[in-house]
C-alpha cells in the first residue's frame, strides 16, 4: 500500500476538491447542528428552553416501543422493495438491451414513473386502490364478481400495498443504472463467449455480472438509502397506519420534526438513521468487493 | 420460426411494460379532464364530456395571486437546470477522479461524500431556515439551488464512479502517446465514452430536483416556491381538489419528459467497439 | 484553470448573497416603505375567504396584503419556523384553536379589541381564543362538529331524523342503512390522521358528558366508565363503516359523502357547502341533525359536541402591530363576516349573521347547524395534544381492528398519556 502521495495523486485531488470543498461549506453546519442538538433537549415549542441532557435522547429512542416497531416495519419495507426493485431492474434492463422495433420508445416510457414526484404518485395509488370506489377494485370485482374487492390498506395489506407503489416507483431507476452498464460493456467480450458457445445464463454469471458489479452495488446502496428514510410513500397512503402497520423510521422521524416540534429528538433520530444507512454501505461494499484486489 | 417467437415475446413484454407504466397515468388524466360530479359518479365513468375547467383553474384561477403557475414554473426550471449544471460539472469532475485516477486514500474520500449524504433532509431544515433567514437567503432561488447541488454532487458523483471505472483502462496511457495533456484526455477521450452514465445521472438528479418537497417547503414563502409547493395546494379544508391533483401530475411530467428524449440521445449506444485493439 | 472557474464562480454566488441581503437590509430600513401585511392561511374556503377580506381591506386603507394558501400542516409548519426564530413575517398569525397553548406566547396580546365586534361574537368562541386574561386571537371562521346524513336515505328507511337524539339512537339507524353489498355504509369519518380520528372520538366522549382531562389537565378520564361506554359507541359506529376506513382521512370521508357510498357521519359544518354542492351525484341530499347527540342515560346538560376553527392573532415580532390588529378587528366583525359568509360560504363567528335572511337564503341549513353546535367545547387546549392524539389514535385503532379489547386500549392510552406528562 503506498503512502507517499505522488504527483499523479496530486492531480488526481484537484479534480475531487471542488465537489468536497463545496459540500463541505454547505452542509457542515447544519450536520454540526444536527449533531450537537442530539445531545440536548429542544424543542421549538412548550417548553423551549435547551437543556444538555447528554445521551438521554438515543438511550430514549432505542427503548421507545413505537420506534422500535417502527424499525421491524422499516427493515421489512427495505428488504422486500430493494429485493424486488434490483431483480425487476435487472430483468427490465436485460430486456430493453435487446434490438427491437419500438425498443427506444420504451426506454423512455420506462422511465417515467421515476420522474414523478413521490408525493403525487402516493395519492395517484390511494386513488386508485380506494377499497370502495377505486378503479382497481372496481376492474376486479367487474372480472371476479362482486365480493372479491380487495382492501388494499387493510393491516395485512397496507405494507404489501406500500411497498408495491414503492417498487413501481423506483425500479426504472435500477433498469437506468443497469441498462447503463449493459451499454458499457464492450460488445467484443460478449462476441467472444458466444464464439466459446456460452449459454445464457453462464454469459450472464461470468461475464455479464462481473461488469455490473459496480452499477449494482451502487444502485443497491441508493435504494437501501432512500427506503431507510422513505417517508411520502406511506405518509400519504396510510398515515402510518393502520395501527402502526406501516409507521416506517422516515414517519417517525417526520412526526418527532415537523409534528411534535421536538428538535434535539428528532436530531437523535437523524443521527440514528446516518449510522445505519451507513453501515449497510459498508456492508454492501465489503460483499462486492470481496474477491477484488 | 425462432424470429417470429422472439419478435412475439418482445412485443407481449413491451406491451405490459408500458401498460403498468401508463395506465394508472392514464386513469389521472381522465380525472384531470373530468368535471367534480364526474369524478364522484359512480360507477366510474369512462364516457363522459371531457372539461378543461380543472387546467383552466391552474393557469388562471390560482389561489394566491403571487403562486401564479407560470412564475412557478418558472422558479422550478430555473432552479432545477442550475443545479444541474453545477451538480453535473462538480460531481463529473470528482467521479473522474475516484473512479479512474484512483488517487491515495480515495476510499475514504469516497465514504466521506457517500456520508454527507446520508443526512436525511429533514434534518438540516431546521439550521437552514436559520442560517438563510439571517444573510438573507430566505425565500430565494439561490437559497434553493445551494442546498440541492450539495443535495445532488453525493448521488451523482457514486453514481458516475462505475460508469468511469467501466471505460476500458488504458485509454488515458494511448492517449498520452499521442501527445494529450491529463484533461485534455478526459476532455476529449473519456467523457464522449461515459456519455451514457452522465445522461442516466442527469436524468434521475433532474428528477430529484423537479420534485423535491422538503428543503421549498420551510425555505420559501412565495417568490421562490417551485412547482411541488404549489400542487401540494389541492389539499383544501372542503377536501382534496381531485381534478386538480390529476391536472397537476400531467403538467408536472411534461417537461421532465422533455427533458428525458433529450438526453436518452446520449444513452443509446454502446462502447465504440475499436476504441481499444486487443 | 479549473480553479480560476471555480473561484470566480464563488465570487459570483458570494456577491449575489451579498446582494440579497444588503436588499433586504434596505426594506427594514426605510421607514417610507408602505405597509404591508402578510399572512397564511388553509387553501379552500378559509383561503378564499380570507383572501377576499384582506383584498377589501387591502384597497380601503392603502395597504399591501399578501396572503398566502399552504395546506393546514405547512401553514404549521412555516408559521413556528418563523415564530421560534422570531421573524416578523407573517405578521398576522392563523391560530387554530389547538394551537392556541403552542402558540400564544409568540402572540402579542390584543390591546384594541373593537368592543362592539367583541359583543356580537358568539362568546364561546372568544374564549377559545383567550388565555390567562388575555385576548390573544379573534375568531374568523369557526364551526363544530354536526351529523350529517343523507335525507333520501332515511326516509327511504322509514327513519325519522328527529328521533336520533340519543347515540344509540344513531347505532340503530346507522345499522338499518347500512348495505354493504351496494357498496353503501351506514357510517363514515376521517380515521387515518391524528387530529381527525380524536375529533370524531371526543365529539362521541363529550356526548357521554365527558372530557379527556379534567379541569387543571393534570389527570386523564381514559378509565372512566362513561368513556368505556363511548369508545364502545365508537367500535359498533365504527363497523358499520366501510372496510377501509381506517385509511381513510378527511378527503375521503368527504369524498365518501360525494359518492354516495357514506349515508351519516361526524363532519365539520364547514364543509357542508363542499358535500352538498351542485353538480355532484347526490346534490341537495344531504342535512344536518339539529342537536348535538347524547349518551342514553346522560344529562343533556353535561353533553356536548365540539367546535373548532380559526382565528387570528397578532405576531409578537412584527413591527405593524397596530396595523396588524386593525385587520383581525375588520375581519371578525359583523360586515366582513356576512360578506365572507355569503360570497365565500365562510362559517360565520358572529350570531346575529345566523338570523340574517341573506345568509339563511344561501345556506338553508345554517339555522340547524347553529342549533347543533350552540352546546360545544374546544378540543383539550394543553400544548403537548399533538402528541397525546397520536397515542391515542395509535391504541384505539388497535381496538378498532379488534387486536386488543376496549379496556386494554384505554389503559394504554392512559399510560401513554401519563408517562407524556411526566416527561
């Protein structure tokens, strides 16, 4: 490992000083303030005198039951939506990759639902999964007869239902990312396993995935870092609710910030949700790269 | 016999890719077009007299006189294509550099910009409502576009990483041999090649921009509101205006489809095979 | 070279801060400047209404008026961002009457209460709006909480509106109507947020001749058996409506009454006009109960309904107190509010308005939702009820889908709730 910095380093850094220079002005302080209002009690309203209270606020919020129930729905929703949105990504990519008539227009197409703003895309499904009036239910019982409507915010259903908007939501970002990818992958490699007559799925394993590798790690942590904080989704569509079934973190966060005023907590919370976004950073990092130089 | 079968499935596939995508879409700008009563009927109409009245209250009728739509509209593509160009030219240059010089110590940079991001939004309102309202920055549209770059240069800069790192390797070394400064080789060799990846990222950091709701929302009162403070209005005291709701999400995607045709120009195409001669 | 860019673009953004705020500096100083207000308030009707009054008053008196429309939780929102941080704007503050503990000590006590807009309003809402001797805000557009029902329904059903008096009495019509094969439900409310499944709960607790907390809100009644009985009321109401409705809020219980698929609920008088408007499906269907509905067994003087609404108060930090005062004398007195009520459907505050025939014309139904509401309280005025209410939405929805009993549910609100005070 070499430690002296090299000229060719030294050029390197003048290209990454902009970017870090600049988000360091910008976000440093309030990362400062978020970080030392966590150890105090604020609140903008009631009483609103600061008191330093130490770790009291993180010592609260990991015994808090509403909170620790809101972690078991959060690690739900992530696993299930970023499961689901990197195999249909991958699949969709694949599949617009291919030559065909109209291939351009749906690329476009694809991508739409990525382009609308999350808050408007909850209240569209809310629309249309209404129990008793929505036009899914009503394509469903007009096809199964009448009965067979389904409630889509149900308990059992209301977090199945979130994370299906979710998934429509954001798999065109995976599909872009790995479409990309697919894009950057020399054509001759390809050419050269057809030629060593390779099936699909070895092509897929040896060749193709390998170049991925990189896309796809970072399309992961992208979507591990969004859903860790989701918060329109099932704002919007549930309120959290029924009974909590669907209170994720970015909820409780939002309630503790901009409900209940409570801004060294909800600084606490923040902190909370930093730590773990990036501890499944690495995580991921360590699985990609094992086996890397 | 295999042609056709292949040509059937592209087309079974594209036709339900496309349905789940537009249909809900669709069934939003029925509503947009529907009277108040029509909304209501039940059953759901398919057939009914389509009305302009819901766009025609967007444009001409707004809530507030100084919410008008065009001068929101106007604040949204301002603040969203400055960002963008000064996210893209910051994050272009930095991902450039960890993803191919690879310089000592470029994983911990990394981490570091993957880090400042994971700070979510919210809670970096509170000190920037603060900060903005003592220099001045409230309620305007610099004060939106400084915290969105430093929003966008994290996500771009990860997200542009592997698009360079994919260029073959030794592009830079051939063109050194033939005479080219550093950034004369990233200039006019490495760029054109991650083209794909800048016009991905671009599109998915427009899209952030276009719609975000929680940095406006406490950051600007009306001279500055972008497009999603002002949709967020259909939510009234006598109930949700649905026919607003469905104008709204049509008007909102138009131009961020606009924009998308016009940098999937830049997505189509591989790697020039012959770039480099095994 | 890369650098010399990026300098100079610094330098750009540097002096363009610069600018922003040397100009702001340059409107704080200048003691010729007009005047100008500027307030928020909630889009719709009370938006419109309050847009109309201040453009009146705006042109009377030379004045600049800027009002903006946000939905209720950002004008929240923006309105204790800059009240913490002490900023002048908006000078003139929306106070919901919840918000009335949270928000009165960034309110400047009235000092020039006109006297006689203060003797024509309806003195309960007055006093929602003081505290501790003080006038913080006048009321502008306040409402309470009525049942509204579909007339054609009950008729058809053989019920006689008059004689639901009584809560038990509404079980029982309730149930007859309710037809779920046809998609039509005897009942409807706004279940998913917080502030709208309390009011629906209080308004039935109050019914039963009870409050949450009692008189110096230093103990909670979850464990009285009068509000056992309410929130059992509650349940049974509660299943006779759709199976959704747990996500539904207030947009769809309003829309439900649109659409024909709710016949009775607990809804704000304010909305009528919203529900029974021409055009939709069921237009000129709908009515008002005249009376607020009691407990079987309770004393009707103890009952109770709710009201609630808005006023407006002055920002402690704003330099245009006066000014600011004048406005909220304008738009709660007798003229303005007929006005606001007649051309803008505003729910009016002042009593002599529910007599007058103009009003009585445009919305018949004001007579019986006056009537319906003349015995309301406010919602427990204690500044840590947002959180109390998410407790309790939490534990009753949990009764509501029957995951635990009705006793169970109570004792854990009153635990939430206990452990909140002693925090």
């Amino acid at each position: 490992m070499k430690r002296i910095i090299t000229a060719k380093d030294k050029y390197a850094y003048k290209y990454i000083f902009p970017a870090l220079i600049y988000m360091c002005l910008v976000l440093f302080i309030p990362l400062v303030f978020s970080l030392v209002t966590s150890f105090f009690k604020w609140d903008l309203i009631g009483d609103i005198t600061r008191k330093f209270i130490g770790l009291k606020n993180y010592r609260k919020l990991l015994t808090d039951d509403e909170t620790l129930n809101s972690f078991k729905v959060t690690f739900q929703f992530l696993f299930w939506t970023v499961l689901l949105e990197m195999i249909f990504g991958y699949l969709i990519a694949a599949f617009l990759n291919r030559k065909f008539f109209g291939n351009k227009v749906v690329r476009v197409i694809i991508l739409i639902p990525m382009m609308l703003s999350p808050t408007i895309v909850a209240l569209m499904w809310k629309i249309i999964f209404n129990g008793d009036h929505g036009i899914a239910n009503y394509i469903i019982e007009s096809i199964l007869g009448p009965g067979h409507a389904v409630i889509w915010f149900s308990k059992e259903n209301a977090l199945r239902s979130v994370i299906f908007v979710d998934v429509w939501l954001n798999t065109p970002f995976v599909a872009l990312m790995v479409l990309a990818g697919l894009q950057g992958i020399p054509t001759e490699l390809i050419e050269a396993a057809d030629v060593d007559g390779a099936n699909l799925f070895q092509k897929n394993r040896y060749i193709i995935i390998p170049s991925l590798k990189q896309v796809l790690l970072v399309a992961v942590i992208f979507r591990t870092t969004f859903n860790l904080r989701q918060f329109p989704l099932p704002w919007i569509m549930t309120a959290g609710g029924p009974a909590n079934a669907t209170n994720v973190f970015g909820i409780e966060l939002y309630r503790q910030a901009f409900s209940f005023y409570h801004i060294g907590y909800s600084s606490a919370l923040s902190w909370l949700l930093i730590i773990i976004t990036f501890g499944f950073s690495v995580l991921y990092t360590r699985i990609t790269l094992r086996g890397e130089k | 016999m295999r042609k056709i079968l292949n040509s059937v499935f592209n087309f079974v596939v594209s036709l339900i890719l496309i349905s789940i995508v537009l249909l809900p879409l669709l069934w939003m700008f029925l509503m947009s077009i529907k009277t108040e009563g029509d909304i209501m009927a039940w059953p759901p109409k398919f057939f009914f007299k389509p009305t302009a009245e819901n766009y025609y209250n967007i444009f001409f009728n707004p809530a507030n006189s100084r919410l008008s739509f065009t001068h929101v509209l106007k604040n949204s593509v301002i603040i969203t294509l400055i960002t963008l160009v000064f996210s893209l030219g910051l994050s272009t240059l930095a991902a450039y550099s960890i993803g191919r010089l690879k310089p000592v110590g470029y994983r911990g940079l990394n981490y570091m910009i993957l880090g400042l991001r994971m700070i979510p939004p919210i809670a970096i309102v509170v000190p920037l409502f603060i900060i903005w309202n003592t220099i001045g920055l409230y309620d305007t549209i610099w004060g939106l576009i400084i915290p969105y770059v430093a929003i966008n240069i994290p996500l771009a800069t990860w997200l542009l990483e592997g698009f360079f790192e994919a260029i073959p390797r030794n592009l830079e070394d051939a063109a050194a041999i033939d005479g080219c400064t550093g950034f004369q080789a990233f200039r006019i060799i490495i760029l054109p090649l991650a083209a794909p990846g800048i016009a991905a990222t671009s599109i998915f950091s427009f899209s952030l921009s276009w719609n975000n709701l929680t940095l406006p929302l406490p950051l600007t009162m009306s001279k500055a509101a972008t497009l999603p403070v002002l949709a967020s209005q259909v939510r009234t005291d006598e109930g949700l205006l649905w026919g607003q709701l469905g104008a709204y999400s049509i008007l909102m995607i138009i131009p961020m489809i606009i924009f998308t045709i016009f940098s999937s120009k830049y997505l189509i195409g591989g790697i020039s095979s012959g770039a480099v001669k095994e | 070279m890369k650098k010399l860019a990026i300098l100079m673009i610094m330098m750009l953004v540097f002096s363009m801060v610069c600018f922003a705020q040397g100009a702001q500096e340059a409107a704080k100083a200048d003691p010729n400047a007009p005047k100008k207000l500027t307030m928020m308030f909630s889009s719709g009707g009370a938006g419109k209404a309050l847009t109309a009054a201040a453009e009146k008053f705006g042109k009377e008196r030379g004045v600049e008026m800027e009002v903006l429309t946000f939905p209720v939780g950002e004008v929240y929102e923006k309105q204790i961002l800059a009240l913490s941080s002490k900023q002048g704007t908006p000078d003139v503050i929306s106070v919901d009457d919840t918000w009335m503990p949270v928000l009165h000590p960034f309110l400047e006590p009235m000092k020039n209460v006109d006297p006689t807009v203060a003797a024509e309003l309806v003195p309960a809402y007055k006093e929602a709006f003081a505290l501790k001797g003080n006038q913080y805000a006048l009321p502008v557009r306040l409402g309470g909480q009525a049942i509204f029902y579909r007339k054609d329904i009950l008729e058809k059903a053989g019920i006689d509106p008059s004689t639901l008096t009584t809560w038990e009495a509404i079980l029982d019509a309730v149930r007859k109507v309710n037809d779920p094969a046809n998609k039509v439900y005897g009942w409807v409310g706004g279940y998913s947020e917080d502030s709208y499944f309390n009011t629906n709960w209080l308004t039935i607790l109050s019914g039963y001749g009870l409050d949450i907390m009692n008189e110096d809100m230093t103990k909670f009644n979850f464990l009285d058996p009068k509000a056992i009985k309410a929130t059992e009321m509650f349940v049974e109401l509660t299943k006779c409506a759709s199976p959704s409705i747990l996500s539904y809020g207030y947009n769809e219980q309003i829309a439900a009454f649109q659409d024909g698929s709710a016949v009775m609920g607990i809804v704000w008088t304010p909305r009528f006009q919203a529900i029974n408007k021409a055009g939709l499906p069921h237009s000129g269907q709908f009515d008002v109960l005249p009376f607020n509905p009691i407990g079987e067994g309770t004393d009707p003087a103890k009952a109770a309904t709710r009201v609630n609404g808005w006023g407006l108060g002055v920002n402690k930090y704003t330099p245009n107190k006066a000014l600011a005062e004048e406005f909220i004398n304008y738009v709660a007195s007798f003229d303005t509010q007929l006005y606001l009520a007649i051309e803008n459907s505003n729910s009016p505050v002042v009593s002599k308005i529910f007599e007058n025939a103009d009003f009585l014309k445009t919305v018949p139904v004001a007579e019986k939702m006056n009537t319906a509401i003349a015995k309301g309280i406010t919602r427990p005025m204690h500044v840590r009820w947002a959180e109390m209410e998410s407790i309790i939405k939490t534990n009753l929805q949990r009764v509501l889908i029957g995951e635990v009993s009705v006793e169970d549910g109570l004792k854990a609100c009153q635990t939430g709730c206990e452990k909140l005070l002693k925090d």
